[in-house]
C-alpha cells in the first residue's frame, strides 16, 4: 500500500479512505484480515498512533472488528456499508459541485454521454 499524502486531510483519515476503498473495490475482502497497524506504520513510514486510530474509526463505524490476538477483521456486509455510504457522500457533497461545472462550461447530457461511449 502506497500513499501520498493531501495536505488538506489529517493521515488518519487519508488512511481510513484507502482502507475503504480498498474494501470496495475488493482488494481487501469481508472477512480477512487487514495488515497490522506495524506493519502498516512501517511500510508506509507513518506514527503507529496515526495507523491505529484509522483502524479504529473502521471499528467505530462497524467496518473492522478487533479479534483480540488475532488482529483486525473485515466485517460481513461491510462493503456493502461503505458503498452505500459512499455513494450518498457523492450525491451530497461531489455532485453538486461537477454540476455547477458541467452548467458554467455550457455542456448538456448529450455532450457527456457522447464523451463517455469514447473511452
């Protein structure tokens, strides 16, 4: 796992993101393990302090459970969770944005669809 860090967002919160975007796209599955709060520090040369409590805002928001011992665990229905959180983020907060943006530059659904059918 690599990152670069935003100045804008704390670490943690940056970390807590690719977690979950993780989980959404399926790299880290329900279920598995999430690499130790160790290991994540080191390879990403961040205070342990600054992984630990990404992790645990996974486990205030019922993402991740601590298996004393064993480490940290994907919970059952998580992505699910996240997408839909995900997705209400997007509506509330990205898209209003983009459209304001789409109607200053004078584009209209037909010019974005016909973009999209490019790629």
């Amino acid at each position: 796992m690599t990152l670069e860090w935003k100045e804008d967002q704390p670490i943690y919160r940056q970390l807590r993101d690719k977690v979950a975007a993780q989980i959404i796209k399926g790299s880290i599955k329900e279920g598995e393990p999430l690499p130790s709060v160790r290991n994540v520090a080191v390879d990403l040369q961040i205070n342990p302090l600054t992984a630990s409590r990404a992790y645990q805002e996974l486990v205030d928001e019922h993402l991740v459970e601590k298996k004393r011992g064993l480490g940290m665990y994907v919970l059952k229905g998580a992505r699910s969770k996240l997408l839909t959180l995900e997705k209400k983020k997007f509506l509330e907060e990205e898209w209003p944005e983009i459209q304001a943006r789409v109607q200053a530059l004078g584009l209209d659904v037909k010019d974005l669809i016909k973009n999209l059918k490019k790629k």
